[in-house]
C-alpha cells in the first residue's frame, strides 16, 4: 500500500479537514510532518512542492497538492481507483 505523507501544523483547518477526507477513504495512517514543529521541514517540504501553504500531501511518491487538490481527486472519484487512493 502507499504511504501518505502530509506536511501539516496543529492550527490549519484545511490540514484537519484533508486528514478526515483521507480517514474517511480507508487511509488508515498518514505520516503527519509538523512544519510548525520542525521550521527545517517547512523548508524541505517548498523545496519538494514549490509551495509554502499546509497541507501538502503525497500518496507515495506522488504529489497530490493541498486539500481544494485532495477534495477535486476525491470528487472525480480517482480513490476509487485501484492503489491510486489506497495507503491502507
């Protein structure tokens, strides 16, 4: 199964919201990074992203965006696709 990685900080609504949508698919663990925690991690994650906004989630190796991406992936039904949505 993928892993999912979210960059997140304990405050972000969008970050809770992302991590409910994920819960409610089946994802049953998400490495949560806190850049609110870990400011090198903030640095790291515009590096991979090019972004500096929370949440940024990545199912596996892929980047997905934020939670308005997440939501858009969920509504055209791509986790209904095989291991496309799956980190179970």
């Amino acid at each position: 199964m993928n892993l999912v990685r979210m960059y997140t900080t304990q405050t972000c609504p969008y970050c809770h919201r992302a991590k409910a949508l994920l819960l409610q698919r089946g994802v049953r663990h998400i490495d949560e990074v806190r850049v609110d925690l870990e400011p090198a991690q903030r640095a790291h994650m515009k590096q991979l992203t090019g972004r500096h906004t929370v949440p940024q989630i990545f199912i596996g190796a892929t980047h997905v965006g934020g939670c308005d991406d997440l939501i858009d992936l969920d509504r055209r039904g791509v986790h209904r696709q095989p291991r496309r949505f799956d980190a179970g």
